[in-house]
C-alpha cells in the first residue's frame, strides 16, 4: 500500500540548484540547513510548510578559510565547528564564545551559522550579536545573482525573496572581543539578555574604538550606538562603563517573554557589559 | 514464632535487577507497546477554559481515512472523584477547563487521528473564566460547579459551597485567648506559590484491549486498583470487569496517582474491538498536568518573648483546578504540615480546595507539603527575627517530641526532631563551610525542618514458595524508578524466608493477580506492601518450619531459615535444603503459600479536633533536617547552591545506597521547585510554559552533591522499623533555599520559585510584606459558615 | 517516497513522509525502542542516537538526509549481552532509577569520554546540558562516568 507522503524535501545539488527550486516551489518552500527550528514547529503550533529544500549535500557552504585580512565562514557551517575552527584568535573571542555556550552540545553540533542569522523569530540567538560586533557581512545567492549586505542589514530584510546564504565574511581586526550571555539557569536555555563587545584600543590604552551589540532584548539583536560613541575616548574601566550603560538603558524597548520581562533584560544589561569587558582586559 | 530474629539479614546494598535492560534500551515502558496494528487514539480537547457545548457534530470525522471509533460523553455517564464525585471523564454541556476532553477518536495512524479531531465540530458559547482563587471566592464570583449540591458525596464531614470544592478544619483550644494575650507578638505572614509540573520521562500513557467482555488495560500508573475503580465508574459497569497490568513506569512522582487517560482508551477498544494506544504528547502533559497545585497561605501566630508559640491560626487557599480531585484530599495534610513541626498552645487552621477554570491539579511527591514547609520555615524565621532569638534554638526548643501533641491532638512517639538537629550539627562540622566559593556575591545559609507522613492504607501481599527454592512475591505494587519492587520488597521477602534476594521473583502488577492495593507513592511500598509481604511470608515460614521439624524431627523453635537451608541452631552444616523442604510439603500438603493484609492502624486524635479530615492522625510520621548555603549574585540574582545538607528519618535504611539516590533526586527535584520551574497562568486559563524550553528542569550544572545522614531509630510500625525514604527528600528544599536566599540578601522571600527575575526583584525593591487582601486575618471568615 | 537507512550496521527500509523524525522512524517502523520521546524539541537528550559517530538529537533530524549515514543506537552499543564499560559503571553504582534517560546519557557520555578522557566533574556536567534526568539528581550518574575515566587510566 502506496503511503502518502505529506512533505518533500529537495537534496539541492549546488546553491545555485537551491535557489532555482526554491523559486519554483514558491512562499511554501523553506530553506533546510541544520533544521532545528524547522523539526520543532508541530510543537510550536507553527503553521509548517511542506517542501523543504536541503543544503546538506553541498561542501562548499561548510568551509571556514582564515586569512589575514579576513574570515568566510560558511553558511552550513555548525556551531560546533565554528567554536573549534576559530579558537585561539585573538579577534575572535566573541565568536568563539557565542558558538560554543550556545544551547546544548547535540544542537551546537547541527544548527549552523546560516540557520541562526536567518531565522526572524528566535530572539535570542547567541552568533547575532555576536556578529555584529564583529561587523559581519552575509552573502547569498538569488535569481538576481550573488549580492552581500551587511548583517544588520540582512536582519531586516523583506521576507519573500528566494534567497540562500553563501557565506559570512568578518573582517579581521586588532580588536579584542567577548560575549556574554545570561541564561536563567547556568546554562541550557536561550538567554535573557546577551552583550557582545569588540574594543579597539589606541597606543594609550585609551578606546578608540567600540563595536556593542545587544541581543535577546528586543526582538532582534542590534547595535548599541549610543553606548559606542560613549565608550570612544575611555579607558577600559569595565565599572565606568557599565556604570555610562546603565544610564543609556532608555535605548531600548525591552520585550517581555514567558521566561523574563523587559525590566529585567534592561536590568541585567550593566552587568552583561562589566562582564564582557572585565573578559576583555583579562586578554 | 519470629520472623525477623536479625532484621539487619534484610539490610543490604542490593542492586537493581532492572538496571541492565534499562541501560541497554531493552525495557519496554508502556510507551513502547505500541506495537504495529495497535489503533492511535487522540484526544478533542477543549482551547477555551469555560464555556457551554451548544453542540457537538462526530459526522464527519467519523468517515475521515483510518477512522475506527469516536467516543463522546454519552460512552461514559459516570462521574468520579476523590471525597465528592464531581469530574466527568468527558465535558458534557459544560466545559470548565482549557485542554479537557470532549472527545476521542480511535484510527490506524495518529496522522489520521488527528486530522478526525480537527474534523469535528464544536458549538461553543464562551463563558466568563474564573482564573484565580482570589476571583473565585469573590462573594458574587459565577459557580463553576452550579450543581455542587447534588454531586454524590464519598466522604461525609466536609465544608462545602459555592467555588470552595472542600473545607477541613482544625480547632484546638482557644486562639483567640492566645492572641489576646499582653506577653505576645503576633506575626503575620503571607505566602504564594505556583504550580509545579512532575515532567516524569514516560508521558501518562495506555494501551487497552476489550476481549471476553473484560477490559484490559496496561497503563503507567502507580495506582492500578485506582484505574480499576474509575474506569468501571464512570463507564457505569462492574470493577470486575476491568483488568489493569502495569509494566515499567518512567517515572510518576504523584502524576500518574490518579486515573487519567485509561477510560477513554478503554471505551475506544470497547467500540472498535482493536487494541488502542493513547499517548499524551509533551505538550498535553504540559498544559493538563495533575500538577502541585497554586496555593495562596495566610499564617499568624502568638509568640511569647521566650519562644513559646501559644497560638497559631492559618488558611491556605489550594487551587484544585476545574475538579476537585486530589486537592480535596489533600486539605488533610495541612494539619499535618503547616500545623506540625512545632509545638503549638492552641491552633485553628483552614485549608480550602478551590474551583477555578483551569487544569485540574494533583499529587506530587510531598504535595503540599512542600509549599506548607516553605510556609511555616519561612514564617518561623521571621518569627525569630520579630522576637530576637536564633532561629535554631528557636527551632531546637519547639519541634515536637515524645509525648507531645500535634495540631489534631494526636500524640507523638519518641523525640525525633530534636536529636536529629543535632546529628545536622554533626554534619556541618564535617565538612567546612562553603562560603568563599560565594566570592562577591551574598552569601546565606539556613536549617529547616519538615514533618511528612507514610501514606498507610490497604495492600496485600501473596507469597508462592517454589519448589526450586524460589518465591514469587505477587503484589499490585508498581516500579517507577524509586527501586522498591527491585530492591526492598524482595530484600524483605528474602530475609524473612532465608533464601537469597535473587531468588525473590516479583511477580508485576496485575488487578487479576493480587488483591487491593491503595498504590506506590507517599513512601507506602516499603511500609505497606512490605508489611503485608511479611504477613505473607510467615505464612510459608509457619509450614517450611512446620514439615522440616517432621523431616528433621527437630522442635521448629531450635531451626532457622537461612542461605537457602533449614538448619538446627548451633548445627551449621545441618538440615536440608528450603526447596527439598518445599517439595516435601507439596507433596503432603499442596503448593506451599502464604497471604498477607495490611492496612493503618489508626491513631487516635483528639475528638472535635479535625473536620473534614480524610487523615485525623499520621500513623508514621517522617521528619526530615535540611541545610543549605547559597550563594547569591546581587546583579542578576541568580542562587547557586554552594552545598547542601540532609538528615532524613528513616526508620531503619534497608537499602542506604538507593536511598541516597532517593535523596539526591528528591532534592534535586526540590531544587527546581525552589529556584527554576516556573508555571504560570495567561489571563484565559491556560498554562504558559508549554515545553521544555519554557518550563526550566535542574540540569547536571545545576546540582551539588548532597551530605546525608540517615537517622535511624525513630519509631514506626512499618516492617523492621523501616519508614518509607522516597517522597520526603523533597519536602524542605523550597523552605530551606528561601530561607537561605532570605538570610543572604537580608529581605524576606514569600513567594516561590526564586527565579533570577524574582531575586532581583526582591534585591532591588524595598522590603514589602506579600498581603493577601482576600485572605483575612479574622480567621473565621475565612471558613464556610 | 522509500529510503534506505544503515541502523545498527543492518540495511533497513523506510516508506512514508521524508520528514519523519528519525526518533520516530526507530520507535515506530524498526520498533527500536531504546531512543525515547520525551520532549521532541532537542533539550532533554532522551533520544539521542549516534549519526556517523556523532552523539545527535533523533528528534530533529528528518529520515530523508540520513540515506548516507551511520546510526547507531543504544541497541547497538556492546556485544551480545554485555554492558560496555559505561553501562556496567552505571550498574556498579546503582545509578539507575526510572531508566528513560540512560540510553541517552549512555550515547552523549561515552562519545564524550571517548574524546575528552582527561575531563574535570565541572566538564562532564557541562557535556550534560542537552541530558535531562528527572530522578537521580545527576551526581551519581558523573561519579559512574568519572570511575570509567580511572579505571581505563589504570589500565594503561
């Protein structure tokens, strides 16, 4: 007896290949790299589509290259093995952080870089902010050919589009970096609030520069921009500068959510930024 | 003749015979019966928490692919319940929560089960929805139950009306003299806590056949003759006809107390003549849990400068959800708890289980216990604090001991607490204190007590001696994970019979088999089910003793059991084998067997003391010493356990090592209570942490190892002197982390859990006092006049 | 739509949906039963099988990309009636309780052990976050794992 299948899934063979069907399959396709989020949408009560287009089978979207001048790390590219791949650089801290304290070993080991920047409604996740800081570009592959954007850009991109990530590119920089990240228990659930921080410093010591970016407190991660110029010019006194994050919590419209609501993502902020810096000096 | 000459023969490390099977996957849960041909049954539940059914159209679904039965409220007119029969298995005319059944349906995939469900149509005319207690006892609050009068009342004495499902009351001497008196302080408290979800591995599960015009049904449950009785009830048909068997239980603490899923699967196998599974998902285990109820406390009591606790009045509001179910029952155990650890001048307490529109709730290892312990720990601190006396000599001079009298007037054996706050002391010593590990953060500690009971009551026990030397112990008790049936029960039965635990078969539980039993849980296996296996086994003991004094022409007083031989006392080496013995005796006499009864004694408590009670007075009671240091981060308000501290009455420790497993995950599980698991309600009913991304379970980093002291000695009737070890390990957790949080960041903790958002808060607010404005301080308003 | 997957060593067909979950394809079609499903969205660890050596959630991975794999299930873990080294430590210590985690516990820890012998207490409880357990309380399970590490030390 013939069982009806419900769902399809297409084992794209080039990322050209995947955008093709994707085009052809129309709003009901989705694009499947690591897939978590997809596997719990039944539990979620989220409406699912049924045709589901794979980039397991393609190589070339698992490759990390480290250069001089900068990083493209694939977009299939696993939590896990960007953490290993990028441990021990200097400028990479953050990333390093954020890959490998993200979620739970199992996970790490199969969602990848592409499904965490690409999908809208997971606040929280860890390689967002991380990114950002890092000021990231994403690439990806449509009808109209390759095109790349930057991160935060990408995050508010018009939905609709049959796009796929190629890769993520990070410059390299002299900066030093680190990400904090506050779970309600030691670890094992998203967290509340995440800060993640790039300093550049001058000859003096002073701040030159300061890329924070904040994630898990609204509904997508970005930039903290007053807390940057804020920062230029300082020493790298985590207290003080805590101390100037706590006055600039105003930026933000916290959300609220079943685990923690916004006055205490707010609340928590100060501490994340102390925190990331005190890593930081610690380099 | 004496069974136990050397009860210390029982005492022994025994490992689980089950551990194998479990660690290689090969154990088959009920979960894991769901073999290839059995129907999937799903459930039409309720996305509302009040409305009235105009109408409900099966028509459709029941041609939809695969489709082999739909079952409605007409299969099932029986209602059921514990005290006062007021829950129907299906919603008919009224639905009352959100997630209760309205429907089932029976097909050849779940798929197709599903999308019957989706296929039926509902008429629904919303109602107002009684969301908190507080709204339900609002004196113009709609009735949830607007036929409570007439439901069939199970046991008589209760308090009821209007939202108040059941109330029990305590009255002991004359509070209000105490509080008028010039040498007191009064202290008042107020406490709130919310529900918490057991989260067992194995989801309430059942598969069910109909066949000779029996059911029969293998279901994961603790309580097979419970699922006996009400599936026969509320199918209007005679317990006779209904068979439960129950194969290895992943995990229960309390959830699987009560009857659940096994009628609906039941009438499915009835209707289409096919074996039919019903598997709750994840997420209806989530949303309708049985879960430790939401409970609301108001406690005051008179204090004298000294210490002297004259008087004490209370009243907890328990949620019971949309059915009054366990909570009815529990009203019971707040005299017993909330009025216990303390000596007490005078007392009156109120516990009432309240209707609201929400998922009924249930049993969870300790029940409310454990929000009561929090209560009465959290209230005494304060007290010491209001008086200015150390809250452990505080507690050193009032717990109660031998000769005292609890809040019901029943009279206690033996002094327990106190020598046991001194064996805490001991174990402080032992180790030192964890306190730098708390570096920058505050840093707290606290001791607190808690009085349990053992849940007695009726189990019988058969006992077959084979005439290979082996013994099958048949018993409707149930494994689900606390090593009872592994370890204990066949430790009893072997010790008692002289032969080698490996050679104690227990037999699993089958209504067909054994006789009643009330079920594994409030730490009753060893204590009952123990109690009648060794009824049971004197039985044998009297006829092996009785036939090798023929064969050894020996008085049966100069031999003893032993190794698997009959041997004369003093003549190692003499005798004979027991199964040599065994043949003997069934050749002259038949299969040699034995059967045992057991059920509470019944203590006294004083006459006019209790009202309502379903328990007047705990046969066994078990006390419990827990201490702990936390660490708390001022920033974020995050508790970290620094170290942990138990000293547990045991009674006498049969097996200490799965004991101490039994203290490790009770406290464990204590833990999330306290600081993690958090279940909240939206504002239509409907629980909001739906999973476990939301609903936060202690992980392997959350956790220290536990100090344990096992205190042996107390009194208890249970079988060597043994009490029941593994519900109570949970009882103080809550109460001793508050109290310690409370201690670290110097403001009072009255509610649970301490999530990180909860702590800070605290920190960063001033100190306010919880004022449960619909709780009055006259206590008697808060009772059904 | 039909596949072909390599479970425990063995050829098996599978014919349905290419989403299934693979935990559902072991429970239901090959009636492989040790992986168990508990929570279905990749936190508990309560089906956790090994894909091509790696330790992964059953649950989220859809039977359709698994054609070239290895997997491995706790019914394929020792020989013929023998525990393996964890399995018997786990024993030893009378570390089992209910039982629906171990097989779990079983695949993370022992690709854990496998890879990080040298491991601390603190990192064998870190390697445990995707692994609920409901009834032990976690520490007897490390103290088992930890007497595995010594024991394959003093061997050596």
């Amino acid at each position: 007896m013939a069982i009806q299948a419900t769902s399809s899934i297409y084992i794209a063979k080039s990322v050209s290949d995947a955008v093709s069907a994707l085009t052809d399959q129309g709003p009901s396709a989705e694009l499947f790299a690591g897939g978590t989020w997809i596997m719990r949408a039944p539990l979620r009560q989220e409406k699912e589509r049924h045709s589901y287009v794979a980039l397991s089978k393609l190589p070339e979207l698992s490759v990390i290259t480290v250069s001089e001048n900068e990083i493209s790390i694939g977009s299939c590219v696993t939590h896990a093995e960007l953490a290993e791949a990028l441990d021990g650089l200097p400028d990479m801290h953050v990333l390093v952080t954020a890959a490998a304290k993200s979620a739970n070993p199992a996970i790490r080991r199969v969602a990848t870089v592409g499904g965490n920047l690409s999908t809208v409604k997971f606040s929280a996740a860890d390689l967002v902010p991380a990114m950002l800081c890092l000021e990231a570009e994403v690439e990806f592959m449509s009808e109209a050919g390759i095109e790349r954007m930057p991160l935060g850009d990408y995050l508010h991109r018009p939905a609709g589009a049959a796009r796929v990530m190629t890769r993520v590119i990070l410059p390299r920089s002299e900066a030093l970096s680190a990400h904090a990240r506050l779970p309600l228990r030691k670890a094992g659930d998203y967290p509340v609030a995440i800060v993640s921080i790039a300093v550049a410093r001058r000859a003096d010591g002073l701040i030159a520069a300061a890329r924070v970016a904040v994630g898990s407190v609204e509904n997508v991660a970005r930039r903290w921009q007053t807390l940057e110029s804020a920062m230029s010019g300082l020493a790298l006194d985590p207290h003080l500068i805590a101390g100037r994050a706590a006055e600039l919590l105003g930026d933000f419209r916290a959300r609220d959510g079943i685990e923690a609501d916004g006055w205490y993502r707010l609340k928590v902020l100060p501490t994340l930024v102390r925190r990331a810096l005190e890593t930081i000096t610690q380099q | 003749m004496n069974t136990f000459a050397d009860p210390t023969k029982a005492v022994m490390n025994l490992a689980r015979r089950d551990a194998r099977d479990k660690l290689r996957g090969r154990t088959r849960y009920t979960v894991d019966h769901v073999t290839p041909g059995t129907l999937h049954a799903f459930l039409l539940r309720s996305q509302i928490a009040s409305a009235r059914i105009v109408s409900l159209d099966t028509s459709v679904a029941r041609k939809m692919p695969g489709v082999r039965g739909i079952a409605t409220a007409e299969d099932a007119p029986g209602m059921h319940g514990i005290g006062i029969a007021d829950h129907p298995l299906f919603a008919k005319d009224i639905i009352r929560y959100d997630g209760e059944p309205i429907a089932a349906v029976a097909a050849e995939t779940l798929e197709q089960a599903k999308a019957a469900v989706a296929a039926i149509i509902v008429e629904l005319e919303p109602l107002p929805a009684i969301v908190t207690m507080a709204e339900a006892l609002a004196p113009d609050a709609a009735l949830i139950h607007k036929d409570w009068k007439n439901y069939e009342v199970l046991l008589e004495g209760a308090a009821r009306g209007g939202n108040v499902a059941w109330e029990a009351k305590v009255i002991r001497g004359d509070t209000d003299a105490a509080f008028a008196r010039p040498d007191v302080e009064i202290i008042d408290s107020c406490f709130r806590v919310g529900r918490q979800n057991h989260v067992p591995f194995e989801p309430r599960a059942v598969v069910a056949t109909f066949e000779d015009g029996r059911f029969h049904i293998q279901t994961s449950t603790q309580v097979p003759w419970t699922v006996r009785h009400v599936t026969a009830k509320v199918l209007g048909i005679p317990n006779s006809q209904v068979r439960v068997t129950v194969p290895p239980v992943g995990g229960a603490f309390g959830l699987k107390f009560d009857c659940s899923l096994e009628p609906f699967a039941a009438i499915l196998a009835r209707a289409t003549g096919r074996r039919v599974a019903l598997v709750n998902s994840r997420r209806e285990e989530m949303l309708t849990c049985l879960c430790r109820e939401n409970a609301e406390i108001r406690i005051r009591s008179a204090v004298t400068k000294d210490g002297e606790i004259v008087g004490r009045e209370a009243t907890v509001l328990m949620d019971c959800g949309a059915y009054g179910g366990e909570q009815v029952f529990l009203t019971t155990m707040t005299a017993h708890t909330l009025g216990g650890n303390y000596r007490l001048g005078s007392v009156r307490l109120s516990s009432r289980a309240v209707y609201t529109n929400t998922a009924p709730n249930g049993a969870f290892r300790a029940c409310n216990g454990v929000y009561n312990t929090f209560a009465l720990e959290r209230h005494t601190d304060e007290i010491c604090q209001a008086i200015g006396m150390n809250p452990l000599e505080f507690r050193r001079i009032n717990v109660i001991g031998d000769q005292d009298i609890g809040a019901t007037g029943q009279v206690f054996e033996g002094n327990v607490l106190g020598p046991m706050l001194e064996r805490m002391e001991q174990l402080k010593q032992k180790m030192p204190s964890k306190r730098a590990l708390a570096g920058n953060r505050l840093y707290g500690r606290a001791t607190t007590v808690g009085t349990w009971f053992i849940f007695v009551g009726p189990s019988a026990a058969t006992v077959n001696l084979n005439t290979d030397g082996s013994a099958t112990l048949v018993t409707s008790g149930v494994e689900i994970g606390s090593g009872t049936m592994m370890q204990s029960l066949p430790q009893i039965v072997a010790a008692s019979l002289g032969i080698d635990p490996s050679e104690v078969i227990v037999k699993t539980a089958d209504t067909d088999a054994s006789g009643f039993d009330l079920g594994v849980g409030g730490g009753r296996t060893t204590v009952s089910i123990g109690a009648a296996s060794v009824a049971a086994c004197e039985e044998v003991r009297k006829t092996i003793l009785t036939v090798a004094s023929e064969m050894l022409q020996t008085k049966a007083e100069r031999l003893v059991l032993g190794n698997g031989r009959v041997e004369i006392i003093g003549v190692p080496g003499s005798g004979m084998t027991i199964a040599a013995v065994a043949k003997r005796a069934q050749e002259l006499f038949g299969p040699v067997a034995g059967s045992g009864a057991f059920t509470k004694p019944g203590i006294p408590a004083m006459a006019g003391c209790a009202m309502g009670h379903f328990i007047d007075a705990i046969d066994i009671p078990v006390f419990a010493v827990h201490e702990c240091e936390v660490a708390v981060d001022p920033d974020t308000g995050h508790v970290e356990i620094l170290d942990y501290r138990v000293v547990q009455d045991v009674g006498r420790a049969l097996n200490p090592r799965a004991i101490h497993g039994q203290i490790q995950g009770g406290v464990v599980q204590g833990l999330g209570y306290a600081l993690h698991e958090e279940m909240s309600l939206d504002g239509f009913g409907r629980i909001r942490q739906s999973g476990l991304e939301t609903y936060r379970l202690p992980l392997a980093q959350d956790v220290v190892p536990v100090q344990i002291d096992l205190y042996e000695g107390g009194p208890s009737i249970g079988p060597l002197g043994t009490k029941g070890a593994g519900e109570v390990p949970i009882l103080n957790v809550g109460a001793v982390v508050a109290c310690a949080v409370a201690n670290a960041i110097g403001k009072p903790v009255h509610e649970l859990p301490l999530t990180p958002p909860r702590v800070l808060s605290l920190i960063l607010e001033d100190s306010h006092n919880l004022d449960l404005e619909h709780i009055s301080r006259k206590w008697e308003e808060n009772t059904i006049r | 739509m039909s596949l072909q997957l390599d479970v425990n060593g063995e050829d098996r067909m599978f014919y349905g949906d290419p989403m299934t979950p693979l935990l559902d394809v072991l429970r239901n079609t090959f009636l492989l039963t040790g992986a168990k499903d508990v929570c279905r969205e990749g936190f508990c660890g309560a089906c956790t099988v090994r894909i091509d050596g790696v330790p992964t959630m059953s649950c989220l991975r859809p039977v359709a990309l698994l054609q070239d794999s290895k997997i491995v299930t706790i019914e394929g873990l020792g020989i013929e009636g023998d525990l393996t080294p964890l399995q018997q430590a786990f024993e030893d210590h009378d570390a089992v309780q209910c039982g629906m985690c171990f097989p779990g516990m079983v695949m993370s820890l022992t690709e854990f052990l496998g890879r990080r012998p040298e491991a601390s207490r603190e990192e064998m409880k870190e390697a445990l976050v995707g692994n609920i357990c409901r009834c032990t309380g976690y520490e007897r399970i490390i103290d088992a794992a930890l007497s595995v590490r010594l024991a394959l030390e003093a061997a050596e």
